[in-house]
C-alpha cells in the first residue's frame, strides 16, 4: 500500500472517530435534554391540572372533570393522564393505546426516551383527609420527532464536512507527495536504464532535500556510465580502428578473419580481396599528405558504396595504401563483381591528377586454409594485377574445394523456398554455461536447414532469406516450433536468434506477441537473441524490444563489439545478458590489448547489470581466461556441441 493511502486513510480514521464522538456527545446531550423536558412537562401539567380540578372534584362534577381533562388529553401532548378521587368513585383515565412514530423503528430501540409518569395530589377539603390523586404522562412521539430530526441533520451536516475534508485531504496529499511518487518512478526507471530529472522541486523542505538528492544520484549514475560507454567506444576506435578512414584496421581485420574462419557455425567459404592504392608517395611529395588523405578517403567511399547485407563483409585499411575486404559466404561470381564495382566507383571518384591507380588481388578459400595462406594468396594477386599492362585486379586461381560449395544466389533461393514450404529446418540447442551454475538450463537454438543431406548452419543462407523477403518466414517457424518444445514441460530457457528484419515488420511483431501471449507461462522460457546491428540505436526498434522483453524471459545482443556501433543504445534497452564476439574471444589468453577491452566491457556491463557471455569458447585455456576476467558465461564447443533438439 501506498504512502499516500496510508496516511489518508489514518487520517480518515481519526476524523471519523472525531466525528462520531461530536455526534454521540451531541445526540446523548439532546437526548438527555428532552428527558428532562418530558419530565418537567408531566409534572408542570399534572400540578396545573390538578388546580384546575380542586373545585370540581369537591362539588363531585364528573363531567366537568371528563370535560377538562379530555381538554388537556386530547391535544395529543400527553401518553397517560388518570384521576381518582373519593375512594375510587370519582375516577377519570385518558391513555392512548397505541401510536405511530414518524422516527425509524432502529432510532427508537437505540435511543428510547423516559416518559415517567408524574403525579399532583389533590385536597378536597380543608381536613385534609379526602385527597385525590393525578397522574400524567407526556407522550414522546413529538419528542422522537424531534431527536430524530436533530440527529439526521448533524449526521447530514458531519457527513458533508468528513466528504469535504477527505477530499481537501485526499488533493492535498496528493499535491505534497507527488514529488515523493515521481521520486520513486525515478528510482525505477533507473532499474530499466532510465535516467530521468525531476524539474519541479517541491516547497517542502524534507521532500525537497530529497528529490534533490535523487537527482543528484540519478544525474551521478548516468554520468557514470556514459564514461564508461565512452570510455569503451574511444578504445574500440583507437585499438581497432583506422582514425583517417573510419574503418578497421589491419589488428580487428586479421581477428575477423581468423574468428570467421575457425568459426563452424557460420563459415562456408569466404573471399579475401587486397586493394592497393599506388603512388601515394608520390602523391603525398607532389600535393601534399592532405591531398595523398583525400585520396585514402576517395578509396574508402568505393568500398562503402559496395551493396552489401549487414554482417556478410568486412572493410578495413590494413596498412598505408592497403584496403582489405573480407566477403563472408559469397555466391558464385560475387567476389568478381564486387571488384569490378569497386573499380567503376574509383574511376568516376578519382582525381586525374592522381598519379596512380587501384589495384586489387582476391582469394577464396574454405577452412582448409590457415589465415597466413590467405592474406599471402591475396597480397601476391594484388603484386600479379600490378605488373598487367590493363587489367587492374587478379583472381588467385580458385581451388576445387571451394568451388563445389560456392552456389549462385538463385541456387540459394530455391533452396531456401523449398525449405520454407516444407519446413526443411532442424533446430539444435547448444548449452550456456554459467560459471555460478545460477542458470545452467540456459540453451541457445541453432537453426539448420537440409541440403541434400549436409546441414547447414543458419548464417550461411540468413543472408540469403533477407534478399528474398524470406526471414519472417524462417523466425515464424522457429518460434512456432519452440514453444511447442515449451509446452511438453521443460526446465530450460531457450535463446531464439530474431533477424532485425523480423523487428522491424509490423505483421510479425503483431503475430509474435500475440503468440506469446496466448503461451502465457510458456513464453516465459523464450529468450531472443539480436545481433549487434546499427538499426538497435533506432526509437522504434527499441520500443519494439521492448514490448517483446515484457512477454517474454527477456533480451540479449550477440556478437556483442563485432562492429563499429557506439554502444550507447544499451542504456536504453531492457537486456538480460550480452554476447561478446568471437573475435575478441579466440586466442585472449595471450592478447594483452584484448584482455584490457574486454575488461572496460566488463566495466560497463557491471554498470548496466548486465551479464556478459563469451562466444566462441574452445579451449579450456580460453575458458579459464573469461572466467578470471569476469565473465558469468561462456559458449563455444568447450562447452558442447549443439544437440538435435
């Protein structure tokens, strides 16, 4: 119960005990009063009447007596009126047998009136001997009428003024501990990553000294981690990125490269391209190193220009003159196309008074070879288009492994709309271990899908679904066919992956929550996992989240710092846990620069109350690092593999 209604109603109490005490001392008093009154009447009207009747009752005139008593009796004042005179042979009585009271019958029983009978003795002669006796008795209906009538107006006027008061009260408190309720609003919303400023100060001193200091708290607390945030992004951009281009540099591409390919759930093949920028030299001696940089920037903008899905390549400026590229999964002929376009988009962006040109060199590859065979394929095909007289790019000659698995973006779409017609998918759970065993029932689903025998992890053809509208389509069934799973009886917590796609569909999201709704306890053991993407820092998105961590166990980012994204949206969305990328993972224990992000990562999440998972965990070298750093979970075939579910 609130503040506010305990003091209300403690003050409403003591306001009802007040006035019912005023009403009872005033009733019982005017009781009392009218008693009294009916009493003195009685004996004042027995006195009188009794003078009255001397002379009549000594000349034994009975009519006269009926005469003057019915006078007296019959104004209807009086209950009882008797006269015995002469032994008993001169009597009169007048009593009224029954009456009926205009007071409530309840009234009458809780408050009865006294009407005691009052008698005048009456000397007949001047012996003394012969005496008549009178009694009277005043009838109380009128006074009923009256206490009643007294009654009901105090307790109409109490009434009205209790009304009045409690509504007085009731504002009033409300306008005094409005401060105290939005201070406590405040105090939650800071639970939820809220960080919100009380601009009215009450006048109240104490609750002003309070608000006060809950702004100072909550203004302290987001400054706290706004350092941190900042904190995190200034050293992501320093250690991993290039400050002229923006991109990453040669330390973040090699990690990529080396994560992608040890990677097993989302590596199929992938390509490598070296671009060279010649004559920068010679540029930067001619024009000048701001001039030699504009061109750096002109090479950048071809390869941002480049069509690519979210999270299916990587650019980064490896060196002086020296771009890469990684494309992750491409079709057939799609690594042949990205360079012509990158060479199309520097011939309309170049400046003719370059004196130099761009040259590229690509490689494929599968898992079959290490990332120093890679980058060594690559740079000697970039030197081989150096030395042709026109051709500005050489494809090294492409192995027949990774030929055989390179399907054309057709092949892939039928494939997948066959899948979706037949729900070709297998979904696989892989455990999450937590290292104070707290939620050890915490399992991720994978999703697969058959092709022609061989299953194929979900990154390699989610790219591919996203091109052709087909992702709802996907998210639709795995949600669908997991809280089935939930609904045989499980103790585990299953983290679903959920395309930004799906999210930003207002048909599925409509389909998702209704779905969960109707699960009711069922979807308390669905998680979904988002990976780290630039639309997250987007209102909507994050409303969406929202509405979605409510009907569900909760939230979580997965390839957490995979990219280069501020990570300032996380203070705006209700998460459960983070999933730091693979790349910052594999081979940590020997990585000083790694394990000192990592640890302002931990930093953060601290901050934020957020759990921090390690992906990618292989090894128990691995696995004993994460855990010193301050890891609470980690994932990877260390742990297991995933299980058919």
């Amino acid at each position: 119960m609130s503040l506010r209604k305990q003091i209300f109603i403690l003050i409403a109490i003591v306001i009802s005990l007040a006035y019912t005490g005023t009403l009872y001392i005033s009733v019982k008093s005017t009781q009392e009063y009218l008693n009294k009154q009916l009493a003195a009447h009685a004996q004042d009207t027995a006195t009188s009447l009794g003078l009255a009747l001397a002379p009549v009752i000594r000349d034994r005139d009975l009519a006269q007596a009926n005469s003057m008593i019915d006078v007296i009796f019959d104004r209807g004042y009086f209950n009882h009126i008797s006269l015995d005179a002469w032994q008993g042979s001169f009597r009169v009585e007048r009593k009224l047998e029954d009456w009926t009271a205009r007071s409530p019958a309840w009234f009458l029983k809780l408050l009865a009136l006294d009407t005691p009978l009052r008698s005048s003795e009456i000397f007949v002669d001047w012996t003394g001997k012969n005496k008549a006796l009178l009694l009277v008795s005043v009838h109380p209906g009128y006074a009923y009428d009256e206490l009643w009538k007294i009654t009901r107006n105090n307790m109409l006027w109490l009434l009205l003024i209790t009304v009045f008061i409690a509504l007085l009260v009731f504002y009033g408190l409300r306008s005094v501990l409005q401060p105290l309720l939005r201070t406590e609003q405040q105090a939650l919303a800071i639970a939820e990553k809220k960080y919100i400023l009380q601009d009215k100060l009450p006048q109240a001193r104490e609750l002003h000294n309070v608000v006060t200091a809950m702004n100072m708290m909550t203004q302290k607390v987001k400054e706290n981690i706004d350092i941190q945030v900042q904190h995190a992004n200034r050293y992501q951009k320093l250690a991993y990125h290039d400050s002229l281009t923006g991109l990453a540099n040669r330390r973040c591409y090699l990690a990529e490269v080396d994560d992608f390919v040890h990677n097993r759930e989302v590596f199929r093949n992938a390509a490598v391209l070296i671009i060279h920028l010649s004559g920068l030299s010679r540029a930067n001696d001619k024009y000048g190193y701001e001039y030699g940089d504009e061109a750096l920037i002109i090479v950048k903008k071809c390869l941002c220009s480049l069509d690519f899905t979210e999270g299916t390549q990587m650019m980064a400026r490896i060196g002086g003159s020296d771009f890469a590229l990684l494309l992750k999964n491409p079709y057939a002929n799609e690594s042949i196309s990205c360079i012509e376009n990158i060479l199309k988009e520097y011939i309309l962006r170049r400046d003719s008074k370059y004196p130099g040109d761009l040259f590229i060199g690509m490689t494929e590859f599968d898992y079959k070879k290490d990332m120093c065979t890679i980058l060594s394929e690559a740079d000697q095909a970039r030197r081989q288009a150096q030395s042709f007289a026109t051709k500005k790019w050489h494809h090294f000659e492409k192995s027949s492994a990774v030929s055989s698995v390179v399907k054309t973006a057709g092949e892939w779409r039928d494939l997948l709309v066959d899948a979706v017609d037949k729900g070709n998918f297998e979904l696989h759970v892989q455990t999450i271990k937590y290292f104070s065993h707290e939620h050890s029932n915490l399992v991720e689903v994978l999703l697969r899908m058959n092709d022609e025998g061989k299953s194929v992890p979900a990154s390699v053809f989610l790219p591919t679904a996203q091109d052709y509208g087909l992702l709802q389509n996907i998210d639709q069934f795995v949600v669908g066919r997991m809280l089935e799973v939930c609904k045989q009886g499980t103790n585990r917590f299953y983290a679903i992956n959920l395309s930004i796609s799906s999210l930003e569909d207002d048909a599925f999201m409509q389909w998702l929550l209704t779905s969960l709704d109707k699960a009711g306890d069922d979807a308390r053991q669905l998680i979904f996992e988002i990976a780290e993407c630039s639309q997250l820092k987007i209102p909507s998105i994050q409303d969406s989240l929202g509405k979605l961590a409510s009907a569900c166990a909760g939230i979580g980012i997965e390839r957490f710092a995979s990219g280069n994204y501020d990570f300032g949206y996380l203070m705006k969305l209700k998460l459960l846990y983070i999933k730091v990328s693979g790349l910052y993972i594999r081979g940590i224990e020997n990585d000083s620069e790694h394990q000192f992000y990592i640890k302002t990562l931990l930093q953060m999440a601290q901050n934020l109350e957020l759990d921090v998972i390690a992906e990618s965990v292989e090894t128990e070298a691995v696995a004993r690092m994460v855990e010193k750093l301050g890891f609470d979970a980690i994932q990877g075939y260390y742990v297991g593999h995933p299980q058919l579910i």
